[in-house]
C-alpha cells in the first residue's frame, strides 16, 4: 500500500517548495512533479501517477487545485479512486476520502475551486473590456519608428533583409510582412 504525492506548478517562475515539505511531511513515499496548466485533463505525469495507483494505495496533494481547476474533472478523478479503491488526500484542504465527509468536502471544495478559477477570468475579462473601452492599446506596442527606418533602408541601401532586421532591432519576418504589406520596391540594387 503505497502512500504516492503529486505535486503541480503552472510555470517555471513556480516552484514546488511549500508542496514538497508538505508531502514529505505527510510521508508519502514517492513524488511526481509537473510543469503544467491544471485546466489541462490530460497531463504526462497524472497519467503516470494514475497508471501506477494500485487497490488500497493513497494520492497525496497539496491542494485541490494542483490535482484539477476544473470540478467536472476532479469528481471523474474521485469517481474513479472510488471504483479502483484508491484513497485520496488534499493536506491543505484537510480530505481524506476514506471518511463520508472527507468525499463530501471533496465535492465542495472542488466547486469553490471552479467558481474561483470562474470569477478570476471574468475579473480579467472585464479589466480588458474596460481598458479597451478607455481606449487603451492592448497587447504589444506597435514598433512604428522601427518599421519605417526599416522601410527606407529597404528601399534606398544595399543591406539585406536580415541585416535591416538586425540593424532596426526587428525580426525578418515583420521586416518582410511590412514590405509586402506596403508593396514597397527597392530603388538600388
């Protein structure tokens, strides 16, 4: 009966520090870690810890929302430890499945989990409404100044795309959408 931890980050500024005490404080005897998003359903090391569950064996986590951000996913997940009789536990969120309240505080939680991940988005979606509306430049800003040195050494040297690129602190792809773009022609050659 083996006692196995998954641990998840989103990024690589992420680091797996405070999960790690954690499982090893709880004593689990083996670790995944990954490097992915949580809204993902299938991810390369779940699927790993997942294969290698047995009957009787315990999946240790940190919180709910390193194992799922979505609920639909972490009931299929519950669902599924139930039916191989596998026991769950979420330190942080302090479930143990193998009580009727630890599975019943997994449904809930898992809820919460989804309706923050929900309000988050559309927290930011409204931000994004909102600058545009003010009439905010979103995204990249363009490279106009850049583009149009670029433009007119083009036109009036000898230098080669990539070079001008180089040169204007450009990639050569944009050096060369913007000469197709504007049809510009080369004077000297």
């Amino acid at each position: 009966m083996a006692v196995i931890g998954y641990m998840r980050v989103s990024t690589h500024q992420q680091k797996f520090d405070s999960q790690q005490k954690a499982l090893e404080r709880y004593g689990v005897d083996f670790i995944y870690k990954e490097r992915e998003s949580g809204r993902k359903s299938s991810r390369s090391e779940l699927n790993k810890v997942l294969s290698c569950l047995k009957s009787g064996d315990t999946l240790v986590i940190f919180k709910l929302d390193r194992l799922s951000r979505g609920t639909k996913q972490l009931l299929n997940l519950l669902e599924e430890f139930d039916r191989r009789n596998i026991h769950f536990v979420s330190i942080q969120n302090n479930i143990d499945t193998t009580t009727a309240m630890g599975r019943f505080f997994f449904t809930v939680m898992g809820a919460f989990a989804e309706m923050e991940a929900e309000l988050i988005r559309e927290r930011v979606m409204a931000g994004l409404d909102a600058a545009r509306e003010n009439g905010k430049q979103l995204g990249r800003p363009p490279r106009t100044q850049e583009v149009k040195e670029a433009l007119e050494l083009y036109t009036n040297s000898d230098l080669s795309v990539p070079e001008i690129a180089k040169k204007c602190n450009l990639s050569v792809p944009t050096v060369y959408n913007h000469i197709k773009k504007q049809n510009v022609l080369r004077k000297v050659n």
